[in-house]
C-alpha cells in the first residue's frame, strides 16, 4: 500500500471516529485534522510528513502516538548510532591535523594583501603577521597521518581516523556556524541533526530518549539549545540535555510525600486530560506531550542509573581519565560510551571553550588552547579503543570538529598584534575526523593549500557531512524529508552530496 493510500485511510477512520464520537457536521470537520480538502490534498501529494521510504520501498510510517517506537531506514545502514563531539568556539587545524612547514617559515612576516582582499574576517584589521604552526608535528601509524605533539594519546590510534582536512563553511560567526553544522541553516528553527535521525529511526530502549546532549567547558554553545531543538519536527525529538554533576535531570526525583505509584496515578490523569484534547483538537503536539510525560516516568528509573560512572571499574576511570562528581569532558565521553550501549541513537557532546583569539592566556594558541588539547585528547582515544574492544565501534559512527577553521595569520583587532598568540575565524578550511561504522580507517580527504588557507582538492561542506552521516544511517539525504508549511524540508537544505570516497 502506497503512503498517500495509507494517509487517505487515516484520514477516513478519523471522520468515522469523529462522527461517532461527537455525530454533528461542526465536529466532523473540526476532527478531520483539514476536513475534506484533506482528503483532496491527500490524492495529490505522496505524504503530509515525511517522503522516506524505508527498506525494500515501503513507506516509513509514523506512529504518531509512539513516536520514538524503533524504525528501519531506508535501506541497510552501517551505523546504528552516532556520537557527536563538537568542540565549541571551533578548533585550530593548524595546531592539530594540517601541517604546514611553508608556513613555518613565514613567521612573523606581514600577510600578503592578496589573502585579505575580497575577505571578511571576524577581527583581523590593517595587515596582520603570518603565524607559523604553534605545535610539533610528526606522522603516526602506518597510515602516516600528521597528528600535532598537542593530541599525544590520539595519534596512537591514527590508523582508526579518518581525517577530512578541506572542510569549508560560509559562515564566520560562531552562532550561524554552529547551526549551519547542526541544523543546515545558519538561522534559527531547523531541527538538529539528532533530532532528524530520531526522527526517522526512533530509540532502540523505551525507558531513555533517543537523544541524548551533554555539555562541558562551563558555558553553552554560542547557539544556546538552538543546536538540539528540534525545530518544526514534533518536540519529542529535541535533545535531551543531561548533566554530569549532581542529577543527571533536574526534578528527576520525586518530591517529598510524592509515592511512585502516587507520581504514575498523576501522570496517568495528565494524559487521560491530554487524549481527550487529542480527540477535539487533532493537534500532534499532544501526542508529544503524552509520550514526554511517559518518557519522563520511565526516565526516573532508568536515567540515575544509566548516568553514574561510579560502578564503572578503575581501569575504566583510568583509560579515560575521568573525575567522578564533577563536571568535566572525560565524564560526559565516558557516559556518551554508557548511553549508546544502552541503545540511545544520538548523543551529542559540546566542549566550549575552543575559541582561540589570543585576546587572553586562555584564548591563546600556544597556552589556552594546549590546555584545552589536554582535556580532550586522553578520553576521546579511549572513546573509540573502548567502543572497539566492545564491538560497537564497528556500527557508531563517532565524528569530531567544530564549527570553522583557523586562519595562517594572527588576529590583529586593533591593527596591531593581540598580547597572546591566537589566530581568527576562517572559513575556508578546516579539518574533522571521523571513525567506525563504514568509514575508511587511516585515510586522509581533501588537501589545503601550503599555508593552510584554502581547499586545494577534495574540498567539502557541513552538507556533505551531513549528506554522509544520513548515508551511514540508511538514509537518502534527498527523500528523507518533513513537510512544513507547504514545503519539504530536510536536513540539508538543497544542497549536498555523500562523500563516497572515505567510506568503505
């Protein structure tokens, strides 16, 4: 059966339940969600929701009251499962992944007009000075991927990478950039990129969200919660955002005086007033309503358990270099590790703290940012040793990067050198890595040029990112879609394409 034919059903047991329900004209046409234009809508579009087909080309249906009920995509995916790591304020390549020794040796020099003309940058005025990598470089595995002295622990697992070094965005302010990476817009209301696959693969275990969001680095992305929210989809898909220190939810335990079964009996006459709303207004934001309700009760449960590392063995705490009880990146990698072994799909992880101006010793490239470097680097490597020794590596796709480059020169916002070495917005090029699920291992995409400016050859976009994560879930980034106002939308705009030359 077609999905307009399954929608014009829908609609008809709707007009049935609603003539019996209520027996006047007034409320049939009101409970019909349109009416009868529905119905003529219905034979001339293929869906109100969603144009996925899922495996073998048969429609995906939705449930709207389970919405995050276990679903197949589309056709056969490698991954199951993604961790994302997103390193707020946007890492610099050159101090990590993209050696440059030409630049080396134009240190201190004045940049040439010809990389300023024609260019915006954030902070940079008059004529800068080039910036010579700030970091040992030396090449790693037998894949020789040139990882700087700055990620130690990371470089011993080169041969699990796969690096790609000419990303390029058009967005050179860290809020834009970030939802342009997150959502596929550098403006407000688009879903994330979580909330779309939970959307189109629901969770794999009832009891937790399907999407997960921790957060470290003391501050929230530029963006605020804009980077998980879930835009025009159903607010059930929205990251959930849980905290390392204290309770992983705020009020997730039940007041004082308040029974379990007292709490259940309570969320069970909430839900009995939502359904009856449900019936008079058709509206399925109160679906969502009821299942967060539902998701939350079963979160009481589920959640304190799930989010304390304390149980975990030493070796564990050991390998990652976690601090039980305080807020911190070891943490949360470790409880990413927790969470998609309990079967959650989308765990997004946001470290600020990234921004290097050299505007301050905490901004500063040879000082703020190797502290930074050291936060991250033990516990990323354990991330992907630990998922392997596990078997889960083999299908959670890991990806790790920020929201824009580095420039070659150094950032003057006065015209003059900042006190600390530091280094403005580019958009033109900049590295991520990814690993597992499909992905080639110990490959290298995409070339900048010998300072590090621009993208040479293998050049890629936050869509093209996007584009090869759906691919890796089993989703056709062009039909998997959400009708909104009119319009098909989906994840990555109208832009995109899979970047088939790093997967397997």
């Amino acid at each position: 059966m077609t999905q307009k034919e399954l929608y014009n059903q829908r609609l008809l047991r709707e007009a049935e339940a609603a003539v019996a329900r209520r027996g006047t004209r007034r409320h049939f046409l009101q409970d019909c969600a349109m009416g009868f234009g529905a119905l003529a809508l219905g034979s001339l579009l293929p869906s109100c929701h969603s144009s996925s087909m899922g495996t073998g080309g048969n429609p995906i249906v939705f449930d709207p009251a389970h919405p995050l009920a276990p679903r197949l995509p589309m056709f056969p995916a490698r991954a199951k499962r993604v961790i994302y790591l997103h390193m707020a304020g946007a890492p610099s390549q050159l101090e990590l992944f993209d050696y440059k020794p030409a630049l080396e040796k134009l240190d201190g020099q004045n940049c040439p007009a010809s990389l300023l003309e024609g260019k915006r940058f954030a902070f940079i005025r008059g004529v800068p000075k080039m910036l010579g990598p700030q970091a040992r470089f030396a090449q790693h595995g037998q894949s020789g991927a040139w990882i700087s002295e700055n990620m130690p622990h990371l470089a011993t697992i080169a041969d699990e990478l796969c690096f790609l070094k000419a990303v390029t965005t058009d967005q050179f302010n860290h809020a834009p950039a970030q939802l342009l990476v997150q959502t596929g817009s550098p403006r407000l209301g688009r879903p994330s990129m979580g909330s779309w696959v939970t959307y189109g693969l629901g969770t794999e275990n009832q009891n937790l969200p399907g999407f997960v969001v921790l957060t470290s680095g003391g501050k929230f992305p530029d963006a605020g919660k804009s980077v998980w929210g879930s835009g025009f989809l159903p607010s059930v898909y929205q990251g959930v955002q849980c905290r390392s220190e204290g309770d992983p939810v705020l009020f997730i335990k039940d007041p004082a005086g308040m029974s379990r079964d007292l709490r259940k009996a309570s969320i069970d006459a909430i839900n009995a007033v939502n359904a009856e709303e449900y019936k008079d207004y058709g509206d399925p934001e109160i679906l969502s309503r009821i299942s967060q309700y539902e998701m939350a009760f079963k979160m009481q449960l589920s959640v304190p358990e799930t989010m304390n590392i304390n149980d975990e063995p030493a070796y564990i705490h050991e390998l990652y270099g976690t601090q039980p009880g305080k807020a911190c990146f070891a943490n949360n990698i470790l409880l990413a590790r927790k969470l998609v072994e309990k079967g959650v799909r989308f765990v997004q992880l946001f470290d600020w703290g990234w921004d290097s101006h050299g505007t301050e010793a905490s901004l500063a490239i040879d000082v703020g940012f190797i502290n930074k470097c050291r936060q991250v680097d033990r516990s990323i490597t354990a991330l992907i040793l630990d998922l392997k020794q596990r078997g889960l590596l083999e299908d959670t796709l890991v990806i790790w990067g920020g929201e824009f480059g580095r420039t070659p020169m150094m950032e003057n916002r006065e015209g003059k050198p900042n006190p600390f070495k530091g280094r403005d917005h580019h958009t033109d090029a900049f590295t991520i890595f990814m690993a597992g699920a499909g992905v080639k291992k110990g490959f290298s995409y995409g070339e900048t040029d010998e300072i590090g400016y621009s993208a040479i050859s293998g050049k890629t976009t936050a869509f093209d990112v996007q584009a090869t994560i759906l691919q890796q879930l089993g989703f056709d980034h062009e039909k998997f879609t959400y009708v909104f106002e009119g319009r098909p939308f989906r994840l990555t705009d109208v832009f995109g394409k899979v970047i088939e030359d790093i997967l397997v």
